[in-house]
C-alpha cells in the first residue's frame, strides 16, 4: 500500500473512537476504586491491630523533675508537638526559669513538645491519672533502677520506689531488693489463699444462702396458693427459718475461716515511695502484677506482655472495666451469636422455601417479599425497641406471671436476657437469610426438579433430596452474612439484655447449667461503654482498640468457620453432581 493511499475503512473507524467507548477509563475507574477500598479496609485494620497489640507492652518508668519544684513518675504514652498560649509561661513561678521557657519556645519558631505521661497513683484523694508535660517544664529526668509498675485490683496502676517490707507491724526488709525477694517469694501464695476466701464466700456460703433464700421463695408461694397467714403458709414459714437456724452455724464457721483467711494474707505489705517522695502502704493481695520496669530485659516484657494478653483474654473486668479481662464478653458474643443462629436459619430457610416452592405467585407473595426487603433497611434500634416490648414486657412477663409468681416484683424473664437479645437479633438478620435462600434457591435449575417428579417422588422429597442439598452453599452463604452483621450489633441488644458489668455467665456448671434470663456481657457494648462512658476515658482508649481487634477476630473467626462449611457442602453437593 502506497503512503499515499488512504487508510481502510475499519482502520479509520477505530481511530476515531473515544476512549469511553473501548472502555477503557471504565476499568481505571473500577479497579481505582477497588484499590481505593482495599486501602481504606487494610488502613482500618492496621490502625486498630497497630494500636490493639501495643497495649499491653510494658513501658519504661520515668522520673520528671519540674522547674515548678514538683515530681512525677509515669510510663510515656504520647509525645506531640503545639503552640503553648502565653498564660502557660505564667504557672512557672521562678522569673529565670519562666524566661528560659519563653526562650526555649522561640528558638523552636513559638512551638515545644509535650508528652502525655501515665502517672497513676490513683486514690480518692487524687484522681487524675494522666499528665501533659511540655519540654520547657522538665528540669531534670531520669529512670530510677527499682521504680516498680504495680497493677492494683482497685485504683488502677501505682508507681513506686519499694522502701521497705512490712509482715503485720514488723519490718522484714528494709531495701528495695530486699522488699522485691520478699515480695516474690510471697505474691503467689497469698493471692491463691486469698483467692480461695473468695470461692468459699462465693460459693460454700453462696450456696447455703441460696438454700435459705429458695425456701423463703417457697413459702411465698405457698401464700400465694393457699393464701397469706394460712395453716400451709405458716408450716412452710416455721421450716424456712429451722432451715435458716440449722444452717446458721456453717455460714459462721465459713464467714469466720474467711476472716481469718483475710486477716493473715492482708499483713503482706510494700512501702513505696512516690515521685515526690510520700511514703505509701500496699497490700501484696491487691497487687495483680508488678515488676521492676526500668530492671526488666526483652525477655522479662515479652512475659508481662502475655501474662497481660492471657489476664485480658481469661479474666473478668474490674475497675468500671477500665482494667481486667472481657472473658464475659467474649463468651456472651459467642453464645449469643450462636443462638442466634439457630434461629435464624431454620426460620429463614422455612420463609423462603414457602416463598420460592410452595406459595403461588402473585401479587401477596410480591409484597411480602417487598416486606422482607424493606425489613433489611430498618434502623437496628428499631428492632430493640420491639423486642424489648414484645419479648421482655410481653412475654417475659408472661412467663414470669405463670412460673415465677413467688419471685415478683423481681423479674425472671421479664427483663433483658440472652434469650431474648437473641431473638431480636434473629428478627434483625432474618431478612438476610431469606433473600440469600430465596437466591439461592431460584438457582436450582427446574430441570432438577422435573427430573425428580418424573421418577416418581412426592414434591417434599424433591425438595429435600435434591433441592435443598444444592441451594446449601447459598443458604449457608445467608448465615454468614447474618453472622457477619448480628455479631456486630450494639443498640438493639442494649435494650434487651447487654449489661455494663454481668460476671455471672449464661452457661455455668450449676443447675440447670443454661440460664438464658441472665444478662450477659458483649465486645461490641463493651466498646461502647469503654469508648464513650468510662470515668477513666485516657485509660481506656487503649483497650477500646485493643477489644474492637477482639471482636474483628472473632467474627472472622465465626465467617471462617461458616466458610469452610459452605465449601465442603459445594464440593459434596454441586462439584460432585
């Protein structure tokens, strides 16, 4: 073909075509905005396991000497850099050192650097438990050798120099090693004995209180059946108390073996000395943990660091949850979306097989499924508003008229409970699980179907034998994304169950060994009650991450389960066929 020879038609026509009509600005746009969310996803989850996972590694202790003649002591949390106003320069008293500042702050173009110190101590008398402290401020620092970081049962942590050690009145060492050889030697044995006052009040005395307060509950129903001061109810009365009298000198024995159990375990004590130099006494059975922060090697954290993970992990929460473990919460979230799981599904996959099978089409059966759709929009506090009336108010109440009349004014099951979050919450996820059957079930093809009717079975064998087996990975596919959302709900399960403190677990080893009338904890409350109701909210906001990390893995680990599943159901059912 000759230069001058004009191009083929075909040729000219592709020349001329724009770019949006090939398509290809479409799959820019596309795959952008899948890498964008990607990033955004992976973002989200590295600044949470970021900030999750550096909770609980111990920290340095610092000693801060300022200008102002004051000292703390404390772990560093945070540094940032800002503008100080010029009333924070008059605080400093001394005319030198407030120059000295200002001088500071401008050869640093008007700016300095502050750091957000943990300082501890907390008492009734001193509450605050953080501290911002500006460069210009700091006369003078340092780590002292045997600062002690001390966990507390109650008061959050305390930072110390040990002084001595104390056995009752007596002084058993009178040197900081000398006070943590003997601190060591003893912890153990004095947290397990104190430990095991605390399972005979729980328990022994628990249990023969509760036999006392079980005939009292008997009487009263007693006079509710033959009436207030009748020969029955008076019998019933006169063996509740012999009970009580029997009993009464095994809960003296028990409460006094506890006293003393008490007594002999609190004459355990440190003397430490604070930043400035106040003298403090701790007992060595309200101490949870402690070590020498500024003495600790790699090695020596990397142990606190998971004794911190196994207590956070095993333990229940203390100190408005601020400190302590979520185990509640995570065997409340667990139990709980797992009962709503098996609700759900059964009667989401009956919904749609009704709908898909066996209802005939037309304009009812487009409504409901109108309904059902619309049901998935509805705001999530709506459901807890319903389950709260319905449930709780209506049938709990119910219950507790029928069964449990000698209990009241005290609600059994008219009250929040796992039983019935657990019903709202297969209300909440219910739409879910229909749609994702009803698509799944529409994907059978109907040449399945005939072929089944044509060898003779009935239309529930079909649906049984041949149907269903095929639509189950769409089916399961419903029940993970009904898990995927029930785990995560808060406001619904607020009103119909979710307690801020609920040690008491809904399945325990007394009988009947399930109680689903009990409140119960959850990670996603938690969170909240961490996030935006805590009195220590500086404290918390680590473990705000720290949790939601818990919950994330939780609900990953319950998708992949039903994953794993739903694969093994594909490989049985439709790769096999």
């Amino acid at each position: 073909m000759a230069k001058s020879d004009p191009l083929p038609p075909l040729l000219q026509t592709r020349r001329r075509s724009s770019l949006f009509a090939r398509g290809e600005p479409m799959v820019w746009m596309t795959g952008g905005a899948l890498v964008l969310s990607i990033a955004m996803i992976i973002g989200l989850l590295l600044i949470v396991i970021v900030r999750g996972g550096q909770t609980f590694w111990p920290q340095k202790l610092k000693k801060v000497a300022r200008v102002d003649g004051t000292y703390l002591m404390g772990e560093l949390t945070k540094t940032e850099t800002y503008k100080p106003e010029d009333f924070v320069f008059d605080n400093i008293q001394d005319p030198d050192d407030r120059e000295r500042a200002r001088a500071m702050v401008a050869a640093n173009k008007g700016r300095s650097e502050r750091r957000f110190i943990r300082t501890g101590n907390r008492s009734p008398e001193n509450r605050e438990d953080f501290m911002w402290v500006s460069d210009f401020e700091v006369k003078q620092e340092s780590f002292p050798e045997w600062a002690l970081t001390i966990e507390r049962s109650e008061w959050g942590r305390f930072y110390g120099i040990p002084t001595a050690f104390y056995i009752g009145e007596e002084k058993a060492a009178d040197t900081a090693e000398g006070a943590w050889t003997l601190y060591e030697q003893h912890h153990g044995d004095l947290v397990d004995k104190w430990t095991k006052a605390a399972e005979i009040e729980k328990e022994e005395i628990g249990d023969l209180n509760d036999e006392i307060n079980d005939a009292r509950e008997a009487a009263k129903g007693v006079a509710l059946e033959h009436g207030e001061g009748s020969r029955q109810h008076q019998d019933a009365l006169a063996a509740a108390q012999a009970l009580a009298e029997k009993l009464e000198p095994q809960l003296d024995a028990l409460r006094g073996r506890v006293d003393r159990m008490r007594a002999e375990s609190g004459q355990y004590q440190f003397l430490l000395e604070d930043a400035s130099g106040k003298a403090h006494r701790v007992r060595l059975v309200d101490i949870i943990r402690a070590y020498p922060a500024n003495r600790a090697g790699w090695w020596d954290n990397v142990g606190t660091y998971i004794a911190r993970w196994w207590e956070f992990l095993t333990d229940e929460p203390r100190e408005a949850n601020n400190e302590g473990g979520v185990w509640p919460a995570i065997f409340g979230t667990i139990i709980l979306t797992m009962i709503m799981t098996l609700i759900v599904v059964p009667f989401g996959v009956l919904g749609a097989l009704y709908l898909r099978e066996y209802a005939k089409q037309g304009t009812l059966v487009s409504l409901v499924r109108i309904a059902v759709n619309n049901l998935a929009g509805v705001p999530s506090i709506v459901f807890g508003v319903f389950g709260f009336g319905f449930f709780c108010y209506t049938i709990g109440a119910g219950i507790d008229q029928v069964f449990f009349e000698e209990r009241l004014p005290l609600p059994t099951y008219g009250k929040g409970g796992i039983l019935w979050a657990s019903l709202t919450l297969a209300l909440l996820t219910l739409p879910v699980v229909v749609v994702a059957t009803e698509e799944a079930l529409s994907a059978v093809p109907n040449s399945m179907r005939e072929g089944s009717y044509a060898c003779g079975a009935s239309k529930w064998q079909t649906i049984r034998r041949i149907v269903l087996p095929r639509a189950m990975p769409g089916i399961m596919t419903g029940m993970i994304l009904a898990i995927a959302r029930g785990a995560g709900e808060v406001a619904p399960i607020m009103l119909v169950g979710a307690a801020k403190m609920a040690p008491d677990l809904p399945v325990d080893g007394e009988f009947p060994f399930v109680h689903p009338e009990r409140s119960f904890m959850h990670l996603g409350f938690h969170i909240y009650d961490l996030g935006f109701q805590s009195p220590n909210a500086k404290a918390a906001e680590p473990l705000v991450f720290t949790t939601t990390f818990l919950l994330i893995a939780i609900v990953v680990a319950l998708n992949i389960v039903a994953i794993w599943i739903r694969a093994r159901l594909r490989r049985a059912y439709i790769e096999g066929i």
